[in-house]
C-alpha cells in the first residue's frame, strides 16, 4: 500500500459516500445516471468475486463490501425507493449501457492476462469501468445544470482513478515485474473519458458556482 | 509470471 492507492481508494469512498448521502438524506437522485450505477454494480460484482477465496487484507475485505454494497443500494434506491425513484430522470437517462457491456465481455475474452473464468471476469469489470462513466456525463450534458453533490460525485469518481495510476507509476519504480498494461491502459482510458469535465468543473465548481 | 501475484488493489 502507498499513499497514492489509499488516496485513490479514499477519493472512490468519499465519492460513494457523497452519493449516498445525496440520495439518502435528500431523498433524490435528480441528475444521476441509474444506468452509469447499474454498470458500476456490474464492475464490483464480477471484480470481486474473489472476495471470498482470496484474502488480502481487512482493509481489502472491508473496501470490496462497502462498494458492493453501496453500488447496489444505490441501485436498489433509484430503482424501488418510493420517494428516490420519483427524481430520477428516466427520459433523459437514456445512453444505451447495454451496448457498452457485451463489447467490453468480448474485448475481456480477446484480451487477458490468464484465460480463466475468474480472470476474465476480472478484465471485463476493468473494461466495463473504464466506460461505465459515459451514461453519466451524457445525462450531465443533457441535464445542463447540476447540483454540487452530484458534481463533488462525478469528481471524486474520476480523481480516483487517477490516483490509482500515480499508485501504478510509483509501483512500477518500486516493485520487480510489478507490469500490468491491461489495468493501466484501461484506467488511463477511464480517466482521460472525464477530462471535459474535470475542465468545466474547475472552471465553474472552483468558482462557487454549480457545474454548467 | 506478474499476473500470479495476488491481485492485491481494488
């Protein structure tokens, strides 16, 4: 563990947390992309199969079953929450996820590290990650305007990753045969995919102003 | 081989 990796796994809990909160306690999901959570409830569900079989640590445990189980509560809210479900914004949450999911299961079964079913899996959930985001900033183009935790949200998701590849470069300088290009390349992909945003965040969000 | 290290990030 490095001070990069933890702030990169802190920056991903604060943003699942900052979700959370926002659906919880203002009993609205307005401008969250349902789709853009079930994909994400999809990257933990196949990426963490292995939380049973394979121990790491407690930290590790503990993380994997707060965002399996954030991811899918998250879901479970905007799906059947009553009061939640009424803000969701089901015509313009529209971005076709399905779409993103089967190519990024055939790209998992072209290209891997080892061709077993839990390693498969494991590069599908790196892939589906990468682009799970799309749903999400196309409703933030749609929907204009947004409020500032779901902004705080989107920024957080995006600084996380990107911590994780400051984490992969320090890694990389530190530890012998410490290579892989697969998670790399696609978390470089998944982080450059919210530069636009990250551009009209600073812009306005810094300002004091919402995100336009 | 790298990849029979355990995969120890999130």
């Amino acid at each position: 563990m490095n001070i990069f990796r933890l702030a990169g796994d802190m920056t991903h809990l604060a943003s699942v947390l900052v979700l959370l909160l926002k659906i919880h306690t203002i009993k609205s999901c307005a401008g969250v992309s349902l789709r853009t959570q079930e994909l994400y409830a999809i990257v933990f569900a196949t990426r963490y199969l292995d939380i049973f079989t394979s121990f790491v640590s407690v930290y590790n445990t503990f993380m994997k079953l707060v965002f399996l189980g954030s991811s899918f509560s998250i879901v479970w809210y905007m799906r059947y929450h009553k009061a939640v479900h009424r803000t969701y914004d089901r015509e313009q949450d529209t971005f076709r996820h399905w779409f993103l999911v089967l190519p990024c299961l055939v790209l998992a079964l072209l290209i891997h590290e080892k061709f077993t079913f839990l390693e498969v899996l494991w590069t599908f959930s790196l892939y589906l990650e990468a682009v799970a985001i799309l749903p999400q900033l196309v409703l933030l183009q749609r929907t204009r305007n947004i409020d500032n935790l779901t902004g705080q949200y989107i920024f957080l998701l995006g600084g996380y990753r990107g911590l994780y590849i400051l984490n992969w470069i320090y890694r990389y300088f530190t530890e012998p045969h410490f290579v892989h290009w697969i998670t790399w390349i696609a978390g470089l992909v998944q982080t450059l995919l919210y530069a636009d945003f990250f551009y009209y965040y600073f812009l306005r969000f810094i300002g004091g102003r919402g995100v336009e | 081989r790298p990849s029979m290290i355990k995969k120890d990030e999130l």
